[in-house]
C-alpha cells in the first residue's frame, strides 16, 4: 500500500468514528467523495498529492464541532482538531501547515464578498473538490438532508429566487432557493478547468430539477 492509501487508511478509521450519525449531508460519504474528487483534480492539475487528499479527507472537522455544540462552527475553529487528527501522519511540518491553511480557507467562495483567495493550487483543488459535491444528483440530496436537519421550508413560493453573497454561516430562504443561490452557480466560480468541465452535466441537472420542481409545486401543466 502506498503512503497516501496508508494515511487514508489511519485517518479513516478516526473520522468514521467522529462522523458516525451525522445526518446534515456533512457524512463520511461527503468526506469520501471530496477525496475522490481531489485525486482526480489532482492528475489534471498538479500539487502536492499529499496535502490535497489530507486536506480534503479531513476538510469538514468544523462541521462536526458545530453539530455537537448546536452552533455554525467556521473552519478556522477547528484546526486543532485537525492538527491533533494529522499529527501522526507522515507529513513535514511545511506539509502539515499547508493542510491546515486549505482547511481554513475550503469555504470562501467567490460570491461570499469576504474572505481570502486563494492561490495554491493544493487549496484551489480542495475547495473545488467540495464544492463539486454541492453541485448535481448527490448534492440535491444533501440539499435536503441539510434542510430537514435545520427545520428549513422545501420551498416558500412567496420568495422571489435570489443571488446574494454566500456564507455557510446563514440558511438560505428554503432549500429550493439554497439549490438556486449556490449549487445553481457555483460550477462557475470553480478554481480549475477541469472542475469546471465536470460541474456542467452537474449543473444542467440542478437547474432542470429546480425548473420541473416549481413547475410540479404550481401544477403548471
Ligand atoms: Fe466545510
Ligand atoms: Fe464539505
């Protein structure tokens, strides 16, 4: 086994265990699949292959803290959870920072009007590796499991469709307009092409499933 598949192993054996019941679309299944996302950026795009799948395997820790504590816990907050999670992991110290900036920064999107840019490229594929998994099939579920887990409305019909500035902070109107305001165009605001190629059968789902909801909740036919 290589020392990426070994790392993986190790901390897969401690996240199960700390995402066991989670049920807000943040799961050990999100974890995976933003990990096969940054594997497969990675080919394309280049970085350092260790710092991107530990970032990305390990990226959402703050989701867990706020689960426990019934609050939104921003990244940041949980970096010395993560540094304890990767502590052991053969990893530089250099590597092991880098991580913990990715983690940081995985949230900031280019339509939050606040936050850093990032410019590594090890960063740019961790976010675009989550942000991958909030657009398309799996992401319309998530959408909803998040909604059910925070007492959300599935759709208010009174409230026009809107693009505001995004922060995970605050809950959209609804979860259909949660799928208009962020899944709808974020496969836009990727960091790399090749991101953004993936994002386009994954957007043209979202925005067909939006349409013939409204239009099933209306009955227009
Ligand atoms: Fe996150
Ligand atoms: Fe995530």
């Amino acid at each position: 086994m290589n020392e990426i598949n070994c790392m993986i192993s190790a901390l897969r054996l401690k996240l199960t265990k700390l995402f066991e019941g989670e049920k807000s679309g943040h799961s050990i299944d999100h974890l995976e699949r933003t990990l096969n996302y940054a594997l497969c950026l990675q080919k394309k795009e280049g970085g350092d292959v260790k710092v991107i799948a530990v970032a990305a395997y390990v990226h959402d820790i703050h989701r867990i803290i706020g689960w426990h504590e019934n609050r939104f816990c921003p990244p940041e907050q949980s970096l010395n959870m993560v540094s304890e999670l990767i502590d052991d992991l053969p990893l530089t110290p250099k590597q092991k920072e880098h991580v913990l900036y990715a983690v940081c920064h995985h949230e900031e999107y280019a339509f939050s009007g606040e936050g850093v840019t990032v410019t590594d490229v090890e960063s740019k594929i961790v976010q675009d590796a989550d942000n991958l998994d909030a657009i398309g099939a799996i992401a319309i579920i998530r959408s909803f499991k998040y909604g059910m887990a925070h007492s959300m409305k599935e759709y208010d019909p009174d409230i026009q469709f809107y693009f505001s500035d995004y922060n995970e902070n605050t809950n959209d109107k609804s979860t259909i307009h949660h799928l208009y305001n962020k899944s709808l165009r974020l496969g836009s605001y990727l960091n790399t092409k090749t991101a953004r190629d993936i994002a386009v059968e994954k957007t043209k789902l979202t925005k067909d499933f939006i349409e013939l909801y409204v239009k099933e909740f209306n009955c227009e036919f």
